[in-house]
C-alpha cells in the first residue's frame, strides 16, 4: 500500500465536500481522477499530500513515500513546471516535445 483513505471527509467552510472516502493505491497502480468542477478532487489530493487533514477518518502513506503534484494554475509555462517537479522530485519526467 502507498496511500490510503479509510472513510474519510472532509468540509470546508461548514460546506461538506464529501465523506465515506475509502481506498488504498497499492504499488504498480495507477489512478485518474474524474469529475465535475467543485466535487472535491482537488480537495481529495490536498489530503492526500497532506496539506489538508480529514475532519474525520484516516489518511495513510507509506513511510518514506514522496507525494508530487503540479498545481492546475496558468500562471507559469508548463516546462517551468516540469522541470521544478523534476528539481524537487527527481525521476524521470519527458519534456513536453515527447509528452503529446
């Protein structure tokens, strides 16, 4: 197991974004996010990073684990970006000429 959530919510503002989160994101999985605007993704990563904590529930990681995640602003140039994930993060990231 690298993440997992064990019926997790969370408000914000008074405002209930969603509760009941459970799952877990074992190694060699990979995982989409879907959904309409203001239906909690974003909030759902920021628990998960650990920038927000759950109203109640668990959020769990394994020990050792390094989270990355680029912010969906459009303030900066995407190779700006990649290449602060890639500073920050390390690993292997293509750059944008073999991305698309």
């Amino acid at each position: 197991m690298l993440i997992s959530l064990d019926n997790a919510a969370f408000s914000f503002g008074g405002n209930l974004i969603f509760s009941g989160v459970t799952f877990a994101v074992n190694e060699g999985e990979r995982v989409g996010l879907i959904g309409a605007n203001g239906e909690g993704k974003t909030t759902l990563i920021r628990l998960i990073t650990g920038e927000y904590a759950p109203d109640s529930g668990t959020v769990s990681k394994k020990n050792g684990i390094k989270i990355g995640c680029l912010e969906q602003s459009g303030g900066l140039h995407r190779l700006c970006c990649i290449k602060k994930f890639k500073q920050l993060f390390g690993g292997k990231v293509l750059e944008p000429e073999h991305m698309f």
